[in-house]
C-alpha cells in the first residue's frame, strides 16, 4: 500500500497537503495498534462517532503521531482537535461548510472533506478544503457504504475535481495498484490499511 501511494503522490496534478496514505478509523480496528504499525509520515484520521473516551484516545493518537511524524485529524470534532492540537479536521459530506468556519479560526489545518458524488466534489471544490475523500471506490466490508463507483467513475470524477482526491472505499493491496493512473492523490482505508 505504501508503494502505491508513494507512486500517486509523484503523479499528482495538485499540491496536497494531505499524506498520500491514509488511516481512518472505524469501530472494527484498533486505532492505536493500527497508528503505530504505520510506515512513517502517514496520516490518521480519528472518528470517534461518539464514543465515551474519545478525548483519551485523541490523545493518545496525537502522541503517536507526533513521535512517528503522522498527520493527525479529527473527524467532525473540531473542537477536539483544538483540545488535542490535531493537525486538523476531517468534515462529513453533510458538513463541509463547516471548514469556512475552521479555516478562518485556524488557518495552519488541513481539512478534508468526505465525499460521495459529482455534486458533494462540485461543493467541495467552492470550500477551502486541502482534500477529499471520495468513496467507495470498491466494494467494502463498511455498513452503509452504498454502491462502488467503480474504477471510471472514479477516474472521471477526480479528473473534474478542482481538490486532490484520496480513494476510500475496498482499497487494499490488491485493489490498490488498480488506482494508479486514475487521478487519486492518495489513498485511504480502515483495514485495508490498518492489516
């Protein structure tokens, strides 16, 4: 996975500031075992989707990210990632307007965004965000993930993105050497990359 990455960050078309390899979490993986068993200069995203200690784990995920030179974000808890000097925030579909807010506040993040569709990169692209997520490329083990977008749909959708997208969704070391030449910044993933 970190090969692959490695090849869509030199064949990017946009700067990003985002790490072309990107581990989000989910309630089916460890985190913090999955966060230090990364090759160095990853990102992490952390959502914690409510959970009771999520201010321990934040915390404990800053530390390992800062001693293994990862990118740390929040997802949807920007007042969190403030708390715990994240590195940024991460923002749902239904919420990328959000980052107006953030970036004014704190113009040194990065922000992403997830997204979905044609329409959610149109807005996307109108927003001060450094990157986005676009899923599910692949079919995924996730609950809820919707339909695949399929290899050309996701070509073509990153191609009219005026922000680098990051393929989420079913990416893993089998799936992943297909995303080259597609247009991806990067890639993203919970098992597939967690292992």
């Amino acid at each position: 996975m970190a090969r692959v990455a490695s090849v869509l960050a030199r064949e990017r078309m946009q700067l990003c500031r985002l790490s072309p390899l990107v581990l989000m979490s989910d309630p089916r993986i460890d985190i913090v075992k999955a966060s230090q068993n990364l090759p160095k200069g990853c990102a992490v995203i952390y959502r914690h989707f409510g959970a009771d200690n999520r201010a321990d784990v934040a915390a404990h995920l800053r530390q390992i990210c800062f001693e293994n030179s990862h990118q740390f974000l929040i997802g949807q808890d920007a007042q969190l990632a403030f708390e715990v000097g994240a590195d940024g925030v991460h923002f749902t579909q239904d919420n990328l307007e959000d980052s107006i807010l953030w970036k004014a506040r704190v113009p040194d993040w990065i922000l992403t965004g997830a997204c979905h569709d044609g329409p959610s990169l149109a807005r996307a692209g109108r927003l001060p965000l450094d990157a986005v997520t676009l899923s599910p490329v692949f079919e995924t083990q996730s609950a809820g993930s919707g339909v695949p977008l399929g290899l050309k749909l996701f070509t073509a959708l990153a191609a009219k993105s005026t922000r680098p997208v990051i393929a989420l969704g079913g990416v893993n070391a089998v799936t992943a050497p297909y995303l080259i030449g597609s247009g991806a910044a990067g890639l993203a993933g919970i098992s597939g990359i967690a292992g």
